[in-house]
C-alpha cells in the first residue's frame, strides 16, 4: 500500500498543493514552519480522520478559509483507488471514495493505514494515561475501523452519563429533580457497561498481541537492552477477575459501576470504565531484575527508546495482520542521537512507502536515501 498522490486545497499553510509520490523513501526538506510536516499530516489524518499535532480540525483549514479538502490516491494490489475528505469545523466532515459519498466520514477509516513517528511521541512514556489510551484506541481502530464507531459511542454515552451524575448529585442535595435523574442514571449505566465492554476487550487483546513485538524493538532500538527488558500491561479501572470475554466483563462493569454509585454521585463523575484505564510501561532495571515504571524511572535516552518502540511494534503488528502500513516519521531524527538514527533507518527502510520530514538534509540519514522535496514559501519542489 503506498499513496501515490496528494492533492490539498485550503489544509493549512497550502491555498493548494499537487505532490506525486511514489513506492520507497520521500524526503521533504524545509526550514521549520515552511509547511512541511502538513503534507504527511494530511495523509495520517486521512488514515485516522485526526492529527497527530492537535486535537481539533479548526487548525487544520487554513486561515480565512471555511474548509479544507485533502485528497490521496492510494494505491493496493496494483488498483487505485482516490480517497477524499473534506473538513469543515462545526459540521461534520464528508467523505468520498472514488468521488461517491460515504455515508459517514468514518466510513473512510482503516482504507489507509499510517504509523507515524513525530517529537510528540515521548508523551507516550511521559504524558497521561489519556495519551497512552489514544495511542491503544488508534492502533486498534486501524486493525478493526469498525471500532471506531465503537469509540465514538463510549464517548457519546460518558458525556450523557456525566451530566445526569452532577444532576443527581444536586439532586441528594435538596434538588427535586433526584427521582428522575436516577431512573434515567441507571439506563446510562447498562450502556457505559454494554459498550465499555466491548471496547475493553478489544483493548485487552490489541495489548497481548502488541506485547511480543514491544520487546523485540525495544531490544533493536536500546543500548544494550534485551528482549525482555521492556513491557507492556493493561491496567483495568476494576478487577476483572480473569474476565476476557464481552459478556462477563460488561457484568464487571455493571457490578463496579453499582458498588462505586455514592463515589461518583458525590463527584459528579465516571469512575469505572475504559475511560479511566491505564497502560503500564515498564523496563528492567529494578532489583533482582525487576521490572520498573519507564516514567520517572528511565533517562531521556531510554525514554525515547521505547517511545520509538511502541511505533515500531505497531507497524510490525499492522504488518502482521495484512498490508504495509505507511511509515511516516515527522521531524524524528533531529531528537535521536547518531546511534539511534541509523538504528530507526535501517529498520524501515525496507517498508513500502516511507514519508519522512527534516529542517536539513543531513538530518535524512543515509539508508533512507531517496525521492526528495524541497519546501519553501509554500512552494513543493522535487530536486533532481
């Protein structure tokens, strides 16, 4: 799978932008701020429908504009096939494949598959939880696109169970609206539970299979680091008791939703559910060969090792399931030192189509030699 070309119109810095790409390695070079991690963005947001960089789409339509277009034909088992979206913030996006509408942008999900690399990716190891479980619902989204309907239903279902949590805790305290809201509470409670269960088992598998391919990273990308000196676990906001299967983790939740019931009353929040989950991150530098929390345990240098080997083993997984995702690695070698970057290089290199960004053309090493752009002043040129 490789995208062959970009088309934009009013997607960040770009008015409009035609970029021909091919199979292999695609530098694009330019001063920071000169657009050039727009273009790779533009093609992770139309595997994922979101940014790596923000939150929201307002900043992706460029300034004065009312919406931005970003279109890439992708290429797959030698047929074409034109994936388009539109954005327009306060409304929903629109999709198209082959010019036909989809009936929802999500549709669009998972018809390409990206595994980006960026800066950003220490708040893997340093960040929330909040940011390891977006890195997990990504990742599982992309093996199954259908989950990300999945999601997007948790979401709904937390934000309506919230608010009648902060309306029935007035309500204990001298509203009389405390009858209603219960009643209509404890329909929420069946739905964070039915649909909670589903995306955590999704969850609690994407992690076992994610696990293997962790350690055998960690081991390539580390000084001196071995196989099992790196980790990953899945921490339940409850104790599942064993419990892997949909039917008996939503009675799980259910239990623990009803016993935490005067806790999240009193703080008007969810307290159960994937929402509030963690994935653990460890490494083995502890006593007796103990495994340790990589943050507020490991260095900078260790840090970025297993951020790097989080994305590798979600390539290396992806891989596994069906067609190369493509790589893009966003402005990453500036961070790495020389070790490291030649290390990253030479494990990606054989992908079939890999995006990546740097201020200068040394930052490119070596075994990633290939197709090059200059950007500047919004202008894309292919150097000969």
């Amino acid at each position: 799978m490789y995208v062959s070309h970009l088309t934009l119109h009013d997607f960040r810095s770009y008015a409009t932008a035609e970029v021909p790409l091919e199979p292999g390695v695609t530098a694009f070079v330019g001063r920071n701020g000169q657009g050039k991690t727009n273009l790779v963005e533009a093609i992770d947001y139309l595997s994922r429908l979101s940014s790596h960089r923000v939150a929201s789409d307002a900043p992706l339509v460029r300034a004065g504009a009312d919406r931005a277009v970003v279109r890439a034909a992708v290429v797959r088992d030698g047929r074409t096939a034109v994936l388009e979206v539109e954005l327009i913030p306060g409304k929903a996006n629109r999709a198209k494949v082959n010019r036909s509408a989809l009936p929802r942008s999500r549709d669009l999900i998972g018809l390409v598959r990206t595994v980006v690399f960026s800066p950003e990716d220490l708040v893997l190891v340093k960040g929330d939880p909040s940011d390891r479980r977006r890195f997990l619902d990504d990742l599982l989204v992309l093996r199954a696109p259908r989950l990300a309907g999945v999601r997007a239903d948790y979401d709904r279902v937390l934000r309506q169970r919230n608010s009648l949590l902060k309306t029935a805790g007035a309500a204990r305290r001298g509203s009389s609206s405390q009858e209603a809201a219960l009643s209509t509470l404890s329909v929420w409670d069946s739905h964070l539970a039915h649909i909670g269960a589903e995306l955590l088992a999704h969850r609690l598998r994407v992690v076992e299979d994610l696990a293997p391919y962790v350690g055998k990273a960690y081991e390539t990308v580390a000084r001196g680091a071995r196989r099992d000196d790196a980790d990953i676990t899945y921490k339940p906001s409850l104790d599942l008791g064993g419990a892997r299967e949909p039917a008996d983790l939503e009675a799980a939740l259910l239990a623990e939703v009803e016993r935490r019931r005067g806790d999240e009353l009193d703080r008007g929040v969810s307290l159960v559910g994937p929402h509030r989950d963690e994935l653990l991150l460890s490494i083995g530098h502890g006593p007796d060969e103990s495994r340790l929390p990589v943050k507020g345990y490991a260095s900078h240098g260790e840090s970025w090792s297993f951020a790097l080997a989080l994305r590798l083993a979600s390539y290396d997984l992806l891989r596994s399931e069906g067609d190369d995702p493509i790589l893009i690695l966003d402005d990453v070698f500036a961070e790495l030192d020389t070790e490291r970057r030649e290390q990253l290089a030479g494990l990606v290199a054989g992908a079939e189509q890999v995006l990546v960004t740097a201020a200068v053309p040394e930052d490119v090493p070596p075994a990633l030699a290939g197709v090059r752009y200059a950007v500047a002043g919004g202008e894309v040129r292919r150097d000969s």
